[in-house]
C-alpha cells in the first residue's frame, strides 16, 4: 500500500527502517515533553516489539527519500490498539500525521478489530482534534503507575509462558483466550503473547482454577520493550470476570513481580484506566503511583470491555 500526497509518500516500514522510524519517535516526544533528546527513552523501544509482532500494521511516511515518520497498530482480535504515531518535529504542522492515521485503522478494521482504542497525551487539545477527525472520542483519564519490585514478595501457583513446553503451548493459549472472550468478545492476546517470548522482548504468567485460566499477564521488558531499563511493564492484565476477582488479581500482580525480580528488574509498570475503579484503587492499595497522566481514546465512543470485567489492565500506547 502506498498513499502519495504533497510529496509525502505513506508505505509499510521495511526492518530496515526501525531504527531511524525509533529515532523519529523518541525525538518528537523529547521535543512534546521538554526533554533533552538526546537521552530520553534511549532505554527503550516502542517500534521493533510491534513490528516483529505483524509487520503488516507498521507505515512510514517519506519526503522524497528520507523518513520523516512512522504509525504502527496492534491487533488483540477484535480490539484493535492504534500507535504509536510520530513524526519528525521539523514536519510538524504539514499533515503528516493526519496521512498516517488511515492504512493503520484500515490494516486494523482487516484483520477483524471491532473496537479501536488508544492512549495519547491529555493536555493536548491538538492531538486530541486530530484524532476526533478519525472518529475516536476521550474517555477516560488512563495513569501510567509505578511500584519497586520487593524480591520477598511470594505467589502461589502460576505458569509462565516460557516454561511450558512446545506441545502444551497451544493448549494453554487456547485457555488463555476463552478467559479473554470473557473480558471481550473476540479478545484475543496470543499472537502478542508469541512473539514477546519469541523475540525476547517479554514473557506471559497464568493463574489457573483447575483447568480455567482464571487471569493472565502479558509482561514486556528488556531494550526491545518499551518498559524503560529495570522495569517490567504489565502490557496487559485481566482476571475472570466475576463477583470474586479481586485475590486473583491480586495474585496475578504478584506472579508479575516475581517474574520481574527473576529477570533483576527494579520495578513494575502498569496502566490503569480510571473507568475501571476497583482495579484503580487496589493498585494505589498496593503503594503503586502515578508517574504519568494520558487519556484513552476510543471509536466507538463506549468501555472496550464487558461491564464484569472490573480487574484489567492495559497499555494502549
């Protein structure tokens, strides 16, 4: 797919162009927060972990023949997760953006996504106008929340996704997606849950009741993740909806740090949307703290998630 306007060309990243398409987007938000770009999030990748996932929902966008920025999409079956979206600050204000937005969604709506939700900056009345152009509408205000790992913290039975034998594999992300249907229909984390242990950039944990999957987790980490160095990012987090999920859930946090202080990570990273209030405060509960404030944007304008589902969390970035 190539879409040409005003000498702009919009064509699929190459692996070739990752690491400038990286460099593009840790320069513009250095720019947006004020940072000095030439350290910030050097400890960290947003680009490769999803292009290695599906190639197919990364684009780029060329003046001539340099590249000057990039928008990527993430598919968890019928929801889709937009970004994210970047361009040089020396383009800004040409419309770049607005031209890298279309294939994403488009690739997203493809592959079977019924909702499209993403996180972006709240004080921005600009990014938000954009993306209200493409039909998205903010919800909720999302905190990006932090906590030191404590090496002393023990759980009980889990199974981490790395530990389970090819041949059993199957079985358990089968399990794992009758748990997500539940959390939302057509929900569907396996393919991310993959490729993070495939190319190293991460690992999933399982709690189970008997056969059931009663909550899972998929945690990112490492210089190919977009944790940030010594910290393990929850990417996503769900136990079974229900009237009694909040020791799962509990559980489940804690099989996620014991999985970070194995990998001699220092702390664990989870976003939490504040629609979802009970997951909210038991993390504020748990001496998590707010690093960063965002907001998620949604089309259809409505919760991603079934009503029952109070215990999940999820970086839409």
């Amino acid at each position: 797919m190539e879409q040409v306007s005003q000498c702009i060309s919009i064509r699929p990243l190459d692996e070739g162009d990752l690491p400038e398409a990286g460099a593009i987007l840790r320069l513009a938000f250095a720019t947006q927060f004020g940072m000095p770009p030439d350290t910030f999030w050097m400890d960290r990748d947003f680009v490769t972990g999803r292009w290695v996932t599906d190639p197919s929902l990364a684009f780029g966008a060329w003046i001539e023949d340099r590249l000057v920025g990039s928008s990527l999409g993430t598919s968890w079956g019928s929801l889709g997760v937009f970004g994210p979206i970047s361009t040089h600050p020396d383009t800004w204000n040409r419309g770049i953006a607005r031209l890298l937005i279309p294939p994403v969604l488009e690739r997203l709506n493809a592959l079977g996504a019924r909702h499209l939700a993403f996180f972006t900056i709240a004080e921005s009345t600009k990014h938000i106008a954009l993306y209200q152009r493409f039909g998205f509408w903010p919800r909720f205000l999302t905190a990006i929340m932090t906590r030191p790992v404590d090496p002393n913290e023990t759980v009980g039975e889990s199974v981490r996704y790395s530990a389970i034998a090819d041949a059993d594999q199957v079985n358990w992300l089968n399990a794992c997606r009758v748990l997500t249907t539940e959390v939302r229909d057509g929900l569907d984390l396996t393919t991310e849950i993959c490729s993070a242990h495939t190319h190293g950039h991460g690992d999933s944990v399982f709690l189970t009741d008997g056969s059931r999957v009663e909550a899972v987790a998929l945690c990112e980490y490492g210089p190919k993740s977009p944790a940030g160095a010594g910290s393990c990012l929850i990417r996503f987090a769900a136990a079974h909806p229900g009237s009694d999920t909040e020791r799962p859930f509990d559980r489940l946090l804690t099989a996620c740090e014991t999985l970070a202080a194995d990998q001699g990570l220092k702390q664990i990273v989870a976003c939490v949307n504040a629609s979802r209030p009970k997951a909210y405060r038991h993390l504020l509960a748990l001496g998590f703290r707010a690093q960063r404030n965002g907001v998620t944007m949604h089309r259809p304008n409505e919760d991603a998630y079934n009503q029952t589902a109070a215990f999940v969390l999820d970086d839409l970035r």
